[in-house]
C-alpha cells in the first residue's frame, strides 16, 4: 500500500496504522487515493487524535473498527493497528 505524506512527519518514535475510510468519509484523503493509507502518529495518540489529524471535525458522525472491533473516540492506538471508519448510512 502506497503511503501519502501525513500532516505529522513518521519518525522512530511513532506508531504506524493503516486507515481505511468508507463512503463520504474518503473525501479527507488525498484525491488519488482508493480509501486507506498508512500514517504515523506519536505514540499514545487515541482516535480522537486521529480524527483530528485526517481534518475530520468533533461534530462528525463516525464509527470506528480497530483491528475489527468497535472502538470509541478515546480509545488509544497501538502500532499496526488497522483502522476502519465508517459514516452512517442512509436510504431506503
């Protein structure tokens, strides 16, 4: 999988994940990209800090999978971890 620079350059001293964003959700990644990327975030960071870095707001409605299981906004990420994010679905 290709890796797009991020915001927070990768170094030694952080922890690698690779995101995937479904449905609306890909409009925060670069143009070119297929849903996931791979980032570097410092040690510590929790989904909330992730959010922020992929400039998705507080306000937005998002669920998200951490290695397939449910995770909520304060949960800490851990190096390699998968992240999939998902926006409610509508329709009939």
């Amino acid at each position: 999988m290709p890796a797009y620079p991020s915001r927070v350059a990768a170094t030694d001293h952080q922890i690698r994940l690779r995101v995937t964003l479904h449905a609306d959700l890909r409009k925060y990644l670069p143009r070119r990209d297929s849903g996931s990327r791979a980032l570097g975030l410092p040690p510590g960071s929790t989904v909330a800090d992730l959010l922020r870095e992929l400039g998705i707001s507080e306000s937005e409605i998002v669920t998200v999978g951490i290695n397939g299981e449910l995770a909520q906004r304060d949960a800490v990420l851990n190096d390699n971890d998968d992240v999939a994010m998902f926006s409610p679905m509508e329709g009939g």
